[in-house]
C-alpha cells in the first residue's frame, strides 16, 4: 500500500499512527460489544488477571478492568507498542479511577517474555481488532499458554460474510490479509485445541464508531499542507479503505470469538469412534438413562431403519474400560428442499455428565461430517452448551423449525462456507414424528 523508495516503512508507521492519535477507537467496536463478548465468558474468578493485547487508547482495557469480575473489577496488563496509546490509557484510567487496576507495559504481543507473561498467569487474554497482526491462528498458538486454567480468550476477526466475496472486495483484502468465514475460523479454533464458548457478529454501528471520527479526520487533515510523503500515503490508503467499506462492507465484518482451551475434563479422557454392531444395546442403555424414558433410545432406533441414516455419522465415546459413555447421531434433514443434517439425540451416561464425554462425542461427529463434505448442521438443544462446538442461532440464516421454538434454541453450524447456506423450513425425517 505504500512506496517505500518515496520514504521509509518507518516514516509510514508514523504517520499512520499520527492520523489515529486521539481517536477513541483503532478498530470496529463498541462498549455494548465488549460487554457482549465478556458475558459470553460466564463466571470469572474474583478479581480476574486480565491481559489485553494490542490494547490501543484502551477502551476495552477500562472497560474490564471496571466491570470484569464484578464489583471488584479486574487487574489489566494492557499490551501496545505505541508509547503515545499508553500514554493515553493511563491518563484515562487515572481520570476515572482506575490507576490502581490498569498497568501498561510497552512490547510486542507476538514476542512476550518475563516474568510478567510466563505460563498460566492470566484468566482471560483479551485482543479486540489487533490479532490480525500476528493472524488469527498464529495469535490462536502463540496465547494459549498464557491462559490459567480455566481461562478464556477473547479476540475479533475481520472476515468474509458472504460465500462468494466480489473481484473488488477481493482485490483490496487479498494483497493485505487473507480473509476467511466463520466456519473457517471456527475449525481453525476446534484443530488449534479450544472449545468454542461463544460467537458474536459486531454490528454495523460498531464500525461506524471506528470510521466515523477516522473519516472526520481525514477530512481535516486533506489540504492543510499535512501531507508530506509518509503522512499523504496514510491519508490515501485511509481514503482507499473507506472506500472499500462504503462499496463492499456487506461482504465482510468483524467476528469475536470467546474460546476456552480443551482440557481433559472438556472430552480428551473420552476417546470417541463410529459406533459398531456390537455398541447398539449399549447406546439404547445409554440414551434410556439418560432421558429416563423410552422416546429417544426409540428414536434411535427407528432412525436406523430409515432412509436417513448415514453409516458412520452414528459415533460413540468410550470410557476408560471400553464400555460407551456417551453417544451422538447425525442423520439426513432437509432446508427448503437443500440437504442437511440433524444432530440429535445426544446422550451420555447420567454417571458421566459433565465429565466432557457428551463433548468429546459431538466434536468427533462434527469432524467426520466435516470430512465426508457435509455443510451444515442443525440443532435444537440447549443455548448455552451447542455454542461451545460454533452452532449459533439458525434464524441468522433465516432457518426455521417446523414448529414454535425459542429462537436461541434452534441453531445452526456451517460446516463448509464455500456451499450457500439454504433459508426455509426444516423437514426431518418421518421417525422425528413433525
């Protein structure tokens, strides 16, 4: 984007962090999406050690270290490599109060070394609009171990909205950064070790809040004699980008992701497989424990008789002595004529609930549909566990069920983005009985 035989790469960095200097925020976002982001964190431990990386003028760095927590707040190691963002940051969180939670530390959030940042010292890393820099799964390998046990990982990520992003949309980011689709970065997340607990889209509005005060700036700046070499190619590439934004901005967005790394409690310990001959009378056990009535193991086994099953979407987890602790199906539904598929039932042992075998069961499931090109999935089922594996809402798609349910039970997982996702009512197979 720039010419660096005009002036120096350095000279650049200059003056592109001189035409943000003072602007409230250096990406999309908002406070209600922070919050957003942080309550799909679920409870965190009193006082939470939290690290914000690439923190900028620190708007989210004030927010959690205020409300983080509690009432208590939240201590916040607040990471940048501009000097004059710290700067900024200390001299806000002092106005409102809140030196003693937020300590700045000057370095680079790729390279973080010392006693401040050794294995396991905070409880939520946080990287809103900066992990871009290092890219979504370097910056994926390269935090987990900073994470406690326990700990959670929040960041954004600009990426595609749409399967099939324009030549134009195309020509700006492709040279620049790689954009990809929520599907993509979620099962980059899944292979990378972490269990999804959340997803959450940034609203338009939150990208009005970065570019309306950056385009009001440069507007200010054009023609005042400002524009020496470095500071006229910031302007020009700024220009470029909201340009880009105005023509082609609902072809990508802003994505966080709240992610939590897989321990062995979260389904390591339960090894999972495609059931065989030999697991049926135990999966029927299983799903009649679990339920305590006879509908699902029935339905299970009508579903092996129908025109809907699909050998080897049928998968089990083992408990330690071999014996199946938990099972998940896959079988054959339809959206509006399009070809889908239908996660239910899932059951474990009621002696292993909440030991991660349900979760080692439904991962693996997810994986081998994946594999054989399987491109979406729905489920109806609690909203605060499928989130966990990437399903989110399926009216986002303008997917329904065929009966009234609670909108944020019904959700949906795109398992491939280069398929269009198909909109309509969902038809499931004759043993569903709807």
């Amino acid at each position: 984007m720039t010419d660096t035989n005009t002036f120096t790469d350095h000279a650049f960095t200059e003056a592109f962090f001189a035409l943000h200097h003072g602007l409230p925020r250096q990406a999309p976002g908002s406070d209600a999406s922070t919050r957003r982001l942080l309550s799909l964190c679920g409870p965190l431990p009193e006082r939470p050690r939290v690290l914000d990386l690439g923190c900028g003028p620190g708007r989210s760095a004030l927010l959690l270290a205020a409300e983080a927590g509690g009432e208590a707040g939240a201590e916040v190691t607040a990471v940048d490599l501009h000097a004059p963002f710290l700067e900024e940051l200390r001299a806000a969180a002092a106005a409102r109060g809140l030196a003693g939670r937020v300590r700045t530390v000057e370095a680079d959030m790729g390279a973080l070394t010392g006693e401040d940042f050794e294995d396991g010292s905070f409880d939520l890393v946080w990287a809103e609009g900066s992990a871009y820099i290092l890219g979504f799964d370097a910056a994926l390998a390269r935090w987990k171990r900073l994470l406690a046990p326990g700990g959670t990982l929040v960041l954004t990520e600009c990426q595609w909205t749409v399967p099939e992003p324009s030549a134009g949309a195309r020509a700006f980011w492709d040279p620049h950064y790689a954009l990809r689709t929520t599907a993509r970065n979620l099962a980059a997340a899944q292979a990378a070790g972490y269990q999804v607990l959340g997803v959450h889209h940034l609203p338009d509005s939150d990208w009005a809040q970065y570019y309306g005060p950056l385009a009001e700036r440069v507007r200010a700046l054009s023609g005042t004699g400002a524009d020496a070499p470095a500071m006229a190619a910031a302007l020009a590439a700024t220009r470029e980008e909201l340009d880009v934004r105005a023509r082609h901005g609902h072809e990508y967005g802003y994505t966080g992701y709240v992610l939590s790394p897989v321990t062995a409690g979260d389904g390591d310990a339960w090894p999972a497989r495609p059931e065989t001959a030999a697991d049926v009378a135990a999966v029927r056990e299983v799903h009649l424990a679990a339920f305590g009535t006879l509908l699902e193991a029935d339905l299970v086994d009508a579903l092996r008789t129908d025109a809907a099953w699909l050998p080897g979407l049928s998968y089990v987890a083992e408990g330690p002595d071999g014996s199946v602790a938990a099972h998940a199906l896959l079988t054959r539904c339809e959206v509006d004529g399009a070809p889908a598929l239908a996660l239910a039932p899932v059951a474990a042992d009621p002696a292993l609930q909440r030991s991660g075998a349900g979760s080692s069961v439904v991962r693996a499931l997810l994986a081998a549909a994946r594999e054989r090109g399987e491109s979406l999935v729905l489920v109806l089922g609690h909203p605060e566990y499928y989130p966990r594996f990437g399903f989110t809402p399926a009216s986002h798609f303008g997917i329904r069920a065929p009966f009234e349910v609670p909108d944020e039970a019904m959700m949906a997982l795109v398992l491939d983005d280069s398929v269009p996702v198909p909109a309509g009512t969902i038809r499931y197979p004759a043993p569903f009985g709807v």
